[in-house]
C-alpha cells in the first residue's frame, strides 16, 4: 500500500518490536496494568506513568486525560484519590512515594498511535530504539499515522519518512507558535463551554 504526504512519496523502514512508551520500565507497566483500569472506571485514560527515582523518596509522576483531552485541576485531584484508593490497598511500590497526577501539557509526549494521528499536522521530536537512516532522532511534521507506522515530514528530506510505532522510545510535540495558537484556541472553547454551561445552570435555577 502507498503512502504520501503533500506530494512526498514513503520511506518505509521494517517493523520491530513494540517498544515501551506510557511507560519505560517493568515496573511502570506493572502499575499501568494495575490502573488502567481504575482510570477508565474514573472516566480517564492514563497517558504516560513514571516512577522515579527521588533523594528522599520516589515519585509517581501519572499522566491523564479525560475523553476530550482535557485535564483540569479537578479531574487530576478525582483521579489521584481513586489511583491513591487501589495504591494503599495493593501497596505495589516499596517505601514511601509521592503521587503526582498532572495533565499532559501543551508541549506534551506522544505515548499511543493515536495520539500522532490527533496531532497531524504538528512538529514532533522522536528519539528511536534503533539506527534508521544512520541516526536515532528524528524532528519533523507529524503527517498522521498508517498501519502501526508514523508518517513524519522530515525537513530537508524529499520523502515521507515511516516510523514503526514499535521502534518510538520516546516522542513529544515540539513547542511552537502553531502549537501555542492551538493550544489558546482550545483554552478559549473551555472557557466558553464552561460559561455557558453555567449561565445555563443560572436560567434553570431561577425557574
């Protein structure tokens, strides 16, 4: 099957192995295993979870969104006591740790095939498990996604690069003006949304 982009023809590379990217080592997977669920039933989905190594204690850094994408300051506060819940009850982490939910942030890591499909159309950094074209980064647009591969317009490069989603050890979008516009006009639509809604709940209470 053919792919282009923007007039590019695609240069494919061969597909690997999966490589770990919401979470890095055995353990985070271990807790991700453990949580998905308890994030899904909350009506969140975690997007990257690392625990880390600290001076005095470890970090339990989880990344989440709700089905829009959007994390508030109250949706991380619901889930951190829901994944707090399962946590004191499993007790799966050795010694003492601190939770910290969070949202992904604007400039935020690229961690499921679709999230490189969501955000066509963006710049990408991508750090690979392997050589490809004698190199392991890679910088570029993000041109969607076929199969298990990521399509990226490299700049400089006449083709279409295919990255085997397997061979992605790490990905995040690149901090930029287009980034920046995109990221205000979304706080914008919340903001107007969240208005809205509560001029709604006004009417509703005067009647």
């Amino acid at each position: 099957m053919a792919f282009s982009s923007g007039g590019r023809e695609a240069r494919r590379f061969f597909i690997g192995f999966e490589a770990p990217l919401r979470g890095k080592t055995q353990e985070d997977r271990s807790l991700l295993d453990l949580l998905d669920p308890v994030a899904e039933a909350a009506g969140y989905e975690l997007v990257r979870l690392r625990l880390m190594s600290g001076t005095r204690s470890r970090r339990l850094q989880i990344m989440a969104e709700g089905p829009d994408g959007e994390m508030t300051v109250e949706d991380c506060a619901r889930l951190s006591r829901a994944v707090s819940e399962v946590l004191d009850a499993a007790d799966p982490i050795d010694g003492d740790y601190l939770l910290e939910v969070s949202s992904p942030g604007i400039d935020r890591p690229l961690t499921r095939l679709k999230d490189f499909a969501a955000f066509e159309g963006f710049e990408a950094r991508l750090e690979l498990d392997r050589l490809a074209d004698n190199r392991k980064r890679f910088k570029g647009e993000l041109a969607g996604v076929e199969d298990q591969n990521v399509a990226l317009n490299v700049e400089g490069e006449a083709d279409t690069v295919l990255i085997p989603f397997a061979w992605i050890t790490d990905a995040k979008l690149v901090m930029n003006d287009k980034l920046l516009q995109w990221g205000a006009a979304q706080r914008d639509a919340r903001i107007q949304s969240e208005q809205t809604s509560a001029e709604a709940d006004q009417d509703l209470s005067k009647e």
